[in-house]
C-alpha cells in the first residue's frame, strides 16, 4: 500500500487533518487502533474555539454544529457563594466559544470522510512508525490479521497520549515537561436541563466543580475527586450531593438531577514534548501534548496543530514550497505552550491542592481575588479562553 500522508489515529486530530488533505487533493490513510463504535462513544471536550469551529467548517462539517452547538458569549466563575461574571463578549471585542461535544466532532467527521470516499482502517494493531529519518519513511501494522507495510512521503503522529508515534521516537531526540497534579475530574452525563444557560467555574474549599453542557437538555458535570479515586465508590447521589455543595445556594437549587448515562474519572496532567517533527514524523494533538481540561484547551489545541501541519503540507504538496512545514515544530509549540500555561494557571487558581503549605493557599486565594476585581485580569482571562490567534 502507498500514500501520500500515512496517519495514525481517528480522533478529532486525525480525522480532521486527513479530511483536509483529502479536500485538497492529498492522498492520506488513516490507521485506528479502536473500533469505530469505540471512536465514536468516547466522551471527552465540549467548548470550541472560534478557530476550532472555522477549521471545522473547512472541512466541510460546518452544518450540524451551527444548527445544534450553542454558542456562549460569557461564563460564570463561583467563589464560595458569590457568582461572578466572565463578559468573554465584551472583553474580546464580540468573540463568543461554541458548546459542541467532541463527540459530536468525531461523529460529523467520520461521516464527511465517508461520504468523500477517503480511506480508514479500524481495529489496526502493531503500528509501527519506521525510517521517518528518511523521505521515504514507512508504517508496519497489522490489518484484519494481515502484516501490511504502508509506504508514504509523511508520517502524522495523531495517536493520543498513548500512542506508537512518540514512543517510536529515539530517547535523545525528544525532550519533554510533565506535571501531574495531585487530583483527578469525576465526569458525568445527563438527560436533565443544565442548571444555567452559562457555564460555572466554582472555586470552593469541598473542591472544584464545573457545571457545562450539550444541549438544553443534556448535561454535563464534573467535581474535583481524589487521584486515587474509583467510579464505584461515587454514587449518582454522592455524585449530585457533592456537586450541590460546591455551588452557591441559588445554583444548587437550579441543578436538576436525574440517573447519569456516562461517568468516569479523568487524571489531570500537564505535558509537552519537544519537538513536534523528527524528520519525515509530525506529532500532532495529544500525541504532542496534553492539558489539564480546566481551560477547555486539549480540543482546541490539536485543532491549531492540525492547521499549522495542513497549511506546511499543502505548500509542500502543491507549491512545492517547504518553509511551512518547516516551521511546524516551532509554530505549533509556541501557541502549546501558551494554552500549556493558561491551562495551568486555570487549574492551579480554581483547585484545591491537598498538599499545598498555607502561604501557597493564600497566594491563590489573592490570585482568584485580583482576576475576579480587575478588568485587565478578567481580560486577560477572557482572551486565553476564546482562543489565543493561530
Ligand atoms: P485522541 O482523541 O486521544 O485520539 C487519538 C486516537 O489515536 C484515538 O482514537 C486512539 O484510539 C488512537 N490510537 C492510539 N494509539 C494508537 C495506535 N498505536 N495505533 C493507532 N491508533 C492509535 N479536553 C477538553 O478540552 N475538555 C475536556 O473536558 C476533556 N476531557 C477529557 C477527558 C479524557 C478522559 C481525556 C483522555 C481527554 C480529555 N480532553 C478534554 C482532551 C481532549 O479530548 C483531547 O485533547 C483530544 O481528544 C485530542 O485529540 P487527538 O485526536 O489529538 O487525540
Ligand atoms: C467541558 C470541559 C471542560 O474541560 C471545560 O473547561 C468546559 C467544558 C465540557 O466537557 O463540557
């Protein structure tokens, strides 16, 4: 088998690049360890950029996202019992974030690629990158039983946190940066009304809690847990009782409770690798990096990546011009790190830390204080979460 772009993996990453390289005339398979039901079940994000959400319409899934995704010009962050007003509206000069599930991401564009006739495989076990040292690399794997050797020009690494891409880079070639944080997010779903028409942020001394949404009438909910913690010993009902505490009276009276159909619990961690190509190998999305879900970055980020990787590919393919994709590395990880820090200072303001001395705690209960009193921090907030430019 031969390609042009060989990818590995389907999540939004690698659904998305290899939707835009087949619209533009470049050949691209793509290889997915998981079934399709599995890709197609996996809860994750929920709020898109405004860059997302062009990028997606790009890619031709533009039409169900803008019927059904709701768009939100602001949020609230809850300290304790006050609520206060993000305006992301009005502090971003009229720019607004989309509520679409990746769910939904995944589902729009596995069906476009079907519709566009483009290639993927499913349930492909052993991939194995190799002489991406070279302009002719190659990906070995298994398909349906059969050793398959797939010949390309580039190799896309969109295989997540835990994929064969990075792990087939050598030792000495890659650096990276890891914090892992001393908590875990208890996620669940719904079929009940949100308990408001914005997002909460709550910052409270139980713990964190995040109130967001699907649809008018499915939502989404998380609470700071333990790291150690498992699903079993959460109870919807523990579930709805320690939601309720951690919101100011009138929001916990606005939350309507009901049996949930998804729970899990998600670690929290942030991570980058240095760089994000090696020859004819680019690390995109996950695979490159990942953050804590505070900020509502991880999607967004892979998004930006795939637009960096597209644009550097495209001039490559077609104008036979490389100094984009020469410059992927350094484009995509200037803009990683900047949602790698957002993210973090997010997390760190609006969590509590088990371990943290009482001076650290002080410094982030002042912090949490200034962003809510000061225009420039609010912002400054505001720019970070609608989306820093591409
Ligand atoms: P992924 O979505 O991880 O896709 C990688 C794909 O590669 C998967 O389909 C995987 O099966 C496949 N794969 C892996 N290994 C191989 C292999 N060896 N061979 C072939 N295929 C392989 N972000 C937010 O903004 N908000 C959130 O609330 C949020 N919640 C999250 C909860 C969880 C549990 C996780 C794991 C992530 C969450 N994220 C969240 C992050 C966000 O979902 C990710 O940033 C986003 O999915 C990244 O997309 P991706 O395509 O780069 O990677
Ligand atoms: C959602 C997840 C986030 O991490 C976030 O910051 C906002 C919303 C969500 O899943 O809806």
């Amino acid at each position: 088998m031969s390609t042009q772009v060989c990818i590995i993996g389907a999540g939004p990453s690698g659904l998305l690049l290899g939707q835009l390289l087949h619209d533009a005339g470049i050949d691209a398979i793509i290889l997915e360890r998981a079934t399709l039901e599995h890709v197609l079940e996996r809860v994750r994000a929920g709020v898109l950029e405004q860059g997302t959400v062009e990028l997606l319409e790009r890619a031709g899934v533009g039409e169900r996202m803008h019927a059904e995704g709701l768009v939100h010009e602001g949020f609230a962050i809850t300290r304790e019992d006050e609520v206060h007003h993000i305006d992301l509206s009005s502090l971003t000069e009229g720019k607004t974030v989309m509520v679409y599930g990746q769910t939904e991401v995944t589902h729009d564009l596995v069906e476009r690629r079907a519709q566009t006739g483009a290639l993927s495989h499913y349930q492909v076990e052993a991939v194995d990158p190799q002489d991406f040292d070279t302009d002719h690399p190659h990906v070995t794997c298994r398909i349906g039983g059969e050793n398959i050797r797939i010949n390309c020009r580039f190799i896309a690494g969109c295989d997540g946190f835990h994929g064969a891409s990075r792990r087939a880079v050598p030792e000495s070639a890659i650096r990276t940066f890891e914090k892992i944080y001393p908590f875990g997010w208890l996620g669940i779903l719904a079929d009940v009304p949100p308990a408001s028409d914005e997002l909460i942020y709550a910052s409270h001394s139980r713990g964190f809690a995040l109130c967001s949404m699907r649809s008018h009438s499915r939502s989404r909910y998380y609470i700071q847990c333990n790291a150690g913690d498992s699903i079993e010993a959460w109870s919807d009902d523990q579930f709805w009782d320690e939601l309720r505490r951690r919101l100011p009276a009138e929001m916990a009276e606005a939350v309507t409770t009901g049996p949930s159909f998804e729970k899990s619990i998600a670690p929290l961690r942030s991570f980058v690798a240095e760089p994000m190509r090696f020859g004819s190998l680019f690390l995109v999305g996950d695979a490159a990096h990942i953050v804590p879900p505070t900020g509502a970055k991880g999607l967004n980020l892979a998004a930006s990546d795939v637009h960096y990787l597209f644009e550097g590919l495209r001039a490559h393919f077609l104008e036979r011009e490389d100094t984009l994709l020469d410059a992927y590395s350094q484009r995509a990880l200037a803009r990683a790190w900047r949602a790698v820090r957002f993210s973090w200072w997010m997390t760190t303001m609006l969590h509590r830390f088990p371990d943290n001395a009482p001076f650290e705690n002080r410094i982030l209960e002042t912090e949490l204080a200034y962003t809510l009193e000061s225009q420039a921090a609010k912002t400054a907030l505001a720019e970070n979460y609608v989306g820093l430019p591409y």
